[in-house]
C-alpha cells in the first residue's frame, strides 16, 4: 500500500483472493504518497527475480523529494485519474486581537478552467459569513472575513464540493493570548534583556543571583552568568556559565568563527554568524549537555537540550563578543525561548499524517480527540517531556486534554489538520515517474503508457474512419 506509511498488506502466495481482499480493503488517505518506501518494500520481497517487475497503479502525484531511485528490475507506470480541474482552500490564517480578529482564506484553482464556488465561513460552528467567487486558472483569491466576539474555532467550507473534496475544507484555531512567564537572573544585561521583552508574549522579571529561589509559577529561567545549585524542573537557558563539571563548561577557549553545527536546523534558519566575533567561550567540546547548534575550531559553543525538562547552554559572556550587535541576536534569542517553551499544541495547521509534539513537563498523559470523535491516549515518562501523536491522517479540529504528573488543572488545547499542501491539491494525473528508473536496458513502461495515453484518441479516429471506409466499399460492391 502506497501512503504516507507504506506497508506490505498481503504477500504474494499464488491465493488470488487474499490478493483481492486486500486490494479491496484499501481506502484513500490525505496523507501524500511515500513512492521511495513503497518501492523500497516491494524490492525487498522474498522470491526470485528472473521475471519479476514493478508496478505502479498511481495518479503519480507523490513526495518526490531526495534521490532518484533505481531498482533492479522494470519498472511499469500504470496511470490513473481523468481531470485535473480542482478548486482548493491553499491558506487559512487568524490574525488581530480579541474583538478584533481577521480570517484570511485563500483559494486556489489548480485547473485549467476558471471555476465559480461559494466560501461559507463558520465560527464554533455558526455561519458568520458566505460569499461567491470566480478563480481564473491557475490563479488565486483571498476571502477576509472580520469575526466578532471571541471564537475559538474558524472553518472554511467551498460549496459545493468538487470531486477532490479533501481540499475544500480547512480550520485553523484561534488562539488566546499567551503570557510567557520568564525569569532572568543576572547581575546586569541589557542586550539579554532587551532582546526577550522584544516578544510581546513574554513578562519578563529580572532578579540578581543572590536573590534567586527556585519557583513553581515559571515557564522559562534564564540565568547569566550563573548556574544554580540544583537546576530548575522548568525550561532553562544558560548563558556564559563559570566552569561547571555537572553541565560540562570547561577552561576558556578562542573559540574564532562561529559556524551553524548542522545545514538545515529551524533554529538557525536566517540566523548568520558568520561575522559574529568571540573573544571567549567555555570549552563545551567533552559537555554532553545536548546537541550543537552553533559549532566553531574550538568545539560548539551553543547546545540545545531537547529532554525534559528542555535547556539551552551558551559557552560565552554576551559582553565577549559582538553577538548582540549583530542582526541576528534578536532572532536567535526568539527561537530559543520560543524553543524552550512551546505552544500547548501547533498555532498553525499541520498537514495530514505529520506527526504532532503535545509538551507535557514532568510527565504525564494527553488524551487527544480527532475529529471522529474517536480519543486516543498518550503516556508521557518525566523525561521525555513530550507526547507525539502520529495517527493525524484525518482532517479537521482536535482536542487535546493535558495532564501534566505535577499540575494542579488540566490543560485542553485545540489544533486543526488540513489538506493545504499544493502537491496534493494539483491533481492532474503525471505522465511519468520521473523520480524511478527500472534496471538498466530495460524499457521505460512509463514513457509508453503516457505515449500511447496521449494518441489512443487519435488512433480511436483513425480506426472508425478505416472501418467506415471498409463499410461504403463493402455496400457499393453489392
């Protein structure tokens, strides 16, 4: 089966009806097929191969990221689907204060055909608002609509429905405004504290070392220039610690030019320091604190945490280096607070079948209710710190019931799933698999199916013109 998450559902045993049972129990899922996997698979499977081959019944609309794939037997694309035309929901967004909020929906025709449709719009539920549009091909519109009051839900419906309704529905949760609780604990930095109250989610409160005491009401601890005697439960973030066996900051090191540790991390995306000069930093190259996130020829000089309870260490004084001078400090300082101490559940809709991080500090469980109504739970061990809810293959609003092990209440939070991509959503059938190569010398199924796709009308033609002929000849002749 050829999903998000391949896997074998029958092996092959000369039974044609196990077969068929198998094939017959299939159902579509939202989530974009996994063609690298399910090949893989099917290369994988017992049994000789002096005749055997490969073949893909698809629409061809597939994850078509990393290499090329080459098996060592032929390779036969077998296409379906009969019209690209499709009017699709491609961006749903909440955004303003309470009183004061906005939706923007965008739709997108994924067709070749301009195409008429009505958005209703509806808040927990009531229909706020409905408007008719035209979409030219290839185009897109934008839908604003102004909510009242203080919903929590928005949902987006295009009526009526095309054939690929998986796409004409969307929802995105309001959300209340958060207040990040955190506390700075230092004898005086500016730059450190200016940089956190640029986020206007956080209430930041600045204490001296010597008045710390560890507090159950913070969801975030920043301690410069200083390590505690016992680390807290919550997150935390060290910033140019003195020597410390227990966290793994060493002698002082020259550290030279700072480079991010790994291509492609989130943290470091559009963060450049490239230019930041440091002067100094704790030997962090023996620390198994974390993983690296900023590396340079003296070893890392940044780490982050991902456990429970989550923590990041940074080798330097912010007064050693020219960091907080650099366009990049504001940015660095909001994805690692922003890391440190995440949303409930995603603000934002995720696709299908991507997988969903729930933090639950300390340990604890999360029911989580999907659209169906159906719940599943989730246990959470102290270190983990969070829940990870796979099964999201259903689109719609979920529900998820936090209960952390040393809360006094619980914690519901909402987040929505929807068919936004617009891979899945141009579902015009592909004329090849581009991205497969059966063995070598073999011939290409794919080419000739869509070769003979593409001329079977003209070939229908030409076969009744002949036909006709034969038939005025054979009646003259009598």
């Amino acid at each position: 089966a050829m999903d998000a998450n391949p896997r074998v559902i029958a092996a092959s045993g000369g039974d044609h009806g196990v077969l068929d049972a198998a094939l017959s129990a299939l159902r579509p899922e939202a989530g974009l097929a996994d063609l690298r996997t399910a090949l893989a698979l099917a290369t994988a499977a017992p049994g000789g191969s002096g005749d055997r081959r490969v073949i893909v019944i698809s629409d061809g609309v597939v994850d078509i990221s990393g290499p090329t794939v080459t098996l060592p037997y032929p390779v036969e694309y077998r296409r379906v689907g009969v019209s690209g035309e499709n009017l699709g929901i491609s961006g749903i967004t909440v955004s303003g204060v309470d009183g004061a909020r906005v939706v923007a929906i965008n739709v997108t025709n994924y067709g070749t055909a301009r195409h008429a449709t009505t958005i209703e719009t509806r808040a927990d539920g009531h229909l706020v608002d409905a408007r008719a549009i035209d979409v030219e091909p290839g185009g897109s519109v934008e839908v604003d609509v102004a909510l009242s009051g203080s919903p929590h839900t928005v949902t987006a419906d295009l009526t009526p429905h095309d054939a690929f309704s998986l796409d004409d529905t969307a929802s995105a949760v309001v959300q209340p405004p958060r207040v990040i609780q955190a506390v700075l604990v230092t004898q005086r930095n500016i730059f450190l504290q200016e940089a956190l109250q640029l986020r206007g989610d956080i209430h930041l409160v600045v204490e001296t070392p010597a008045s710390y005491r560890p507090r159950n009401d913070v969801d975030l601890w920043i301690f410069d220039g200083f390590v505690p005697p016992a680390l807290p439960a919550q997150p935390y973030w060290l910033v140019g610690p003195p020597a410390d066996r227990a966290i793994g900051a060493g002698v002082e090191v020259r550290p030279g030019p700072l480079t991010p540790a790994s291509a492609g991390d989130p943290l470091m995306e559009g963060v450049d320091v490239g230019n930041v000069a440091v002067a100094q930093s704790r030997d962090l190259s023996t620390s198994s604190f974390g993983r690296a996130i900023i590396d340079s020829q003296a070893g890392p000089v940044l780490l982050i945490r991902d456990s429970a309870p989550r923590a990041a260490l940074l080798g330097f004084d912010l007064h050693d280096s020219d960091l907080p001078l650099s366009p990049a400090f504001p940015v660095l300082v909001e994805r690692i607070s922003e890391y440190l101490a995440p949303d409930a559940v995603p603000p934002t809709p995720v696709e299908p079948d991507a997988p969903v991080n729930i933090p639950v500090p300390g340990g604890g469980s999360v029911a989580v209710t999907r659209p169906d109504g159906t719940t599943e739970t989730l246990t959470v061990a102290a270190q983990t710190g969070d829940a990870v809810l796979t099964d999201t293959d259903e689109t719609g609003l979920y529900t998820a019931t936090i209960r952390s092990a040393g809360a006094r209440q619980v914690v519901t939070a909402h987040f929505a799933v929807d068919a936004l991509d617009p891979a899945r959503s141009a579902i015009a059938a592909r004329s090849v698999l581009t991205s497969v190569h059966g063995a070598a010398g073999s011939p290409n199924p794919s080419a000739q199916a869509a070769v003979l796709d593409d001329l079977w009308p003209w070939l229908a033609v030409l076969a009744l013109a002949v036909l006709s002929a034969e038939w005025v000849v054979f009646h003259r002749g009598r």
